[in-house]
C-alpha cells in the first residue's frame, strides 16, 4: 500500500521533484532508467562501441547518438501510454487486427528462443573474461569459456529467484554511478581530440573497415561480413533492445508513476484527464521523461568514452574486440594509465556484464508477468512466484542448450573460429532492431486508437516515432538480407507468425481469451 497521498483520481501526487526547476533534484526520480543503462552498457559499450572504435574510429559516435535519440523516443513513447492509461502494450497487442492474440502470441515464441540466446552470450562474455583471467584460455580447445559461463549463470539464476525490481534498481544503481566515474576520469585522461569527438557524434559520415583488418586472419570473419551487418549488429545493442523498453513500462507499476500500477483508466477518466493540464497523471509524464534522458544521456556518455578508447588505443595497435577476446583487450584502456589498475577493470568488467546478465532475466520475468496479466487479470502473487521459477527455468534450459552446442563444437576442432556473435545475430537483429520498429508503429496505432485527441502525442514525439519505426525496420531487414542466415531467420519468424495466427483463432473459437476491455474502448 502507497504511503504517498493521492488525487481524487486514485492517481499519487506528483512529486516536487518533477516540478522542481533545479536540475540536479530532477536525479531523485532516476531509477527504472538505470536498468536500461546497466543493460547495454556490458554489451553495448564494453564491447561494441569499443569494436565500433576500433574499427572506423570517431566517425561511428554518429551511428550512437542517433540511435540512441530514436530509441529514447520509443521508451517515451511506450511508457507515456502507460502513465496515462495503466495498460501496458502488451494488452493492446490482443486488439491488433487479425485473430485476438495473435501478435503477442507471436512475440511469446519469439521470445522464447531469443531470450535464452542473449543469456547464453552474456554468460558466455563472463566466461571468457574468467578463463583470461584465471589462463585457462587454451584448455581443451578454448572450450572452457563456456563451462566457466556456464557455471556463473548459475549462481546468477540462484540470485535472480531470490530477488526482484528493488534489488535489480539498487545493484544497477551502483553499477552505473561507479562505472560513469571511472568513464569520465579516464577519457580525460586519455586527452582525445576533442573537435574530432565532437565532429564524430553530430556529423554523419560514410563507414568503410579499415585497410589493415583484411590482412589479420584473426579478423577475417569481421572483414568478410557487409559492413551493414556490422553496424546494424550496433544498433541492436547500443541503447538495448525491445524487450528491456516493454520491461521498462513493466517496472513503472513499481514506481506508481500515473497510473501504472492502478486499475487501468476508463474511457470517461482520460477524457477528464486531458481536459485538465494540471491533472496528476498527465504531470506525472515528466517522471520516465526525466528518467529515460538521464538514461539515455548516460548510454551516449560511455559510447563516447569507449568509441574514444577504441579509436586511440586499440584501431591503431590493429587489435578488434572479437569472439576470442571480448573482454580481455579493453583490460588496455586502463593498463595503459598505469599496469595496477588491471584488477580495477577485471572487477569493474565483471560486475558490469553480471548485472547485465541478471537485468535480462528480470526482463524475461517481466515479460512472462505482463503476458499472465493480460491472459488472466487477476493473478494471485504465488502464481507470479510460480511463473518465475517457470520462467527462469526456460531460460536457463535455453541458455544452457546454446552453451553445450558451442562447448562441443569448440572442442571438436581445436582451430575452428568462434561462433558466439555469430550465433547472436539474429536474435540481435530481432530484438534489437526489428522488433523496435514494430513498436514504434504499434505505440503510435495504440495513442489513435485508445486515448481520446486532448491527450495524442505532440507532433515532434509522433514524427520521431514515425521516422524511427521507418529506420528500424527498414535496418532489420536490411541485416538479415545481408546475413548468411536471412532465409532460416526470416522463413522461422513467418513460421511462427503462422502458428501464433492458427492457435490464436482457435483460442478465440474457445473463448479462453480475455474479451476487449469496454472501458477503454474509444468507441
């Protein structure tokens, strides 16, 4: 039960912080953003903006930043809908035209094979990292990697069924203020070019590989591959992927901002919503506003510090974080500022992509949470006790799956190359990008569609999410176009959209799914 007073609305006070003009008290409402940041920052920046670096040099902080404007559009654009309605996306995915329920349908089965991907290669980076760390590497066959990841996603699982959303806030919390410190003193102390940095972030310029990767045979996978699949690989992890923004709106019910967390509003109370300006639930829209733009901020914050690190200590040594060495060569970047701050950077490292790994299998939950909200209303609490167990445990096999298929195919030819990003792919190309582009679309379908005109998107917000919808889809499909993989990636999606629209009819036929909530009809 909320100790904060509430309007007539039900809906909590708006707290001072969000009508303080003080910027600096603007950061007591940081939180759920936290968690997206802490997401891609172990993925994201340790690894890919370093690469990204590495391999075209200041000129791909361009590719960054404006990915992470558009993404910043779409999570703001997803839990406004929440504030405003306390329906979450997933919900308005039954309404979609077609069969009721098949898209979320659909994404369920999607996410049931990408998400345990992404555990799997989260593990898989720790275990990597432990078997450079403890010089295990050769053993048997460099196979090792995947028994150590194996084994610390264990421990992770154990952490993930005794915790929840506090604990998940606080832990990312801490990550990201330390890991910001630390960001911000070593790219002073590196001294960059500072115009050039600039220059690399707000004017777009062509990507091409540079000469010398083509004649590394280490990097021959890299070189091989369009430079189209590199970047788009990029855009699914910098900012994080649609899962992790469809988590965020899940985290908001903890927050009680709006009406997240409350019943959700009928068609009569948004009308008296969006006569009043000063209404709580429209002032409370400033909260993930707020919240997302530090995130956000943050994310664009440490690709420039690792772009910068990248281009001046990796690019010109032509060394490319790679399957091999996904960690272990960013160990430079502060070795380089002195040799005893290697344990400073294995632990920070290591506490980074654990609380990544542990973020994504709190996004798994939410995910399953949200789609038993919708499916059944009126879930008790053990029944969500029993869905995570559930849920992790789906992980898990799937992770675990991966894990073993790579373990073994690494063992049994002691010169084959590494597969892990490979395997990645398109799972990322999906989550990362594709999916994102649906969203943007679906966001704008639910604004017309569910809230009355007074409270449409503002122009700038709806165009962004056009353009970013546009851009994203336009960029997944590119990608799988350009992958090895596009006819098993595309042919297995159509496959399950197929599926998810003859099980959802014959759902409907048998009446086991929720009938269209009347209050929020806009008829």
């Amino acid at each position: 039960m909320s100790t904060v007073p509430t309007s007539r609305s039900g809906v909590d006070e708006v707290s001072p912080a969000l009508l303080a003009r003080n910027p600096l008290k603007w950061f007591s409402i940081f939180g759920p953003g936290a968690i997206i940041a802490s997401l891609t920052i172990g993925t994201g920046e340790l690894i890919f903006s370093t690469r990204g670096g590495a391999l075209f040099g200041y000129r791909v902080l361009f590719l960054f930043v404006l990915i992470s404007f558009l993404k910043w559009g779409l999570v703001l654009a997803t839990s406004r809908h929440m504030v405003l309605t306390g329906v979450h996306p997933y919900k308005r995915m039954l309404d979609l035209p077609g069969p009721r329920g098949w898209f979320l349908l659909m994404i369920f089965l999607l996410a049931a094979v990408c998400i345990p991907i992404w555990v799997s290669f989260h593990s898989s980076v720790l275990g990597n990292l432990t078997s450079w760390v403890t010089g295990t590497q050769g053993q048997l066959g460099g196979a090792i990697d995947y028994l150590w990841g194996g084994g610390i996603l264990a421990a992770v699982l154990v952490l993930t069924a005794t915790g929840g959303y506090s604990a998940l806030e606080r832990v990312q919390l801490a990550i990201v203020t330390a890991l910001m410190f630390c960001a911000v003193i070593s790219l002073i102390l590196y001294k960059p070019d500072w115009l050039a940095l600039i220059a690399g972030a707000v004017i777009p310029r062509a990507l091409e590989y540079p000469d010398w990767l083509s004649r590394y045979g280490e990097y021959r996978q890299i070189a091989e591959q369009p430079v189209w699949v590199e970047t788009t690989r990029y855009v699914g992890v910098i900012g994080g992927a649609g899962f992790d923004y469809l988590a965020y709106t899940s985290f908001l019910r903890e927050k009680r901002w709006g009406r997240a967390g409350l019943t959700p509003a009928t068609r009569s109370e948004l009308e008296e919503v969006g006569e009043n300006p000063s209404h709580p639930a429209r002032l409370w829209v400033r909260a993930p506003i707020i919240d997302c733009s530090i995130s956000f901020l943050l994310v664009i914050g440490f690709s420039a510090v690792f772009v910068a690190s990248g281009a001046l200590i990796l690019g010109p040594n032509h060394k490319v974080p790679d399957e091999n060495n996904l960690l272990n060569l960013q160990a430079e970047l502060v070795t380089n500022l002195h040799p005893w701050l290697l344990p400073l950077y294995v632990v920070g490292a290591f506490l980074t992509m654990l609380g990544t790994l542990y973020g994504t299998l709190e996004v798994a939950n939410s995910f399953v949470n949200e789609a038993a909200r919708v499916v059944r209303p009126t879930l008790l609490a053990k029944t969500f006790k029993r869905l995570k167990n559930l849920t992790l445990g789906w992980c898990a096999a799937g992770a675990y799956l991966v894990l073993g298929w790579t373990f073994v195919y690494q063992m049994a030819g002691k010169d084959r190359p590494r597969i892990v990003i490979a395997i990645l792919t398109p799972a990322n190309l999906f989550t990362g990008v594709l999916f994102c582009g649906i969203i943007c679309f679906l966001v704008l379908w639910m604004d017309r569609r569910f809230l009355p005109k007074s409270l449409h998107m503002g122009f700038p917000l709806m165009f962004l999410n056009l353009v970013s919808g546009v851009i994203f889809l336009a960029l997944g499909l590119k990608g799988y176009w350009d992958d090895q993989s596009r006819w098993v990636a595309m042919g297995a999606m159509l496959a399950m959209a197929a599926v998810s629209i003859v099980v959802a009819w014959l759902l409907g036929r048998s009446g086991r799914l929720p009938s269209p909530d009347a209050g929020s009809d806009p008829r």
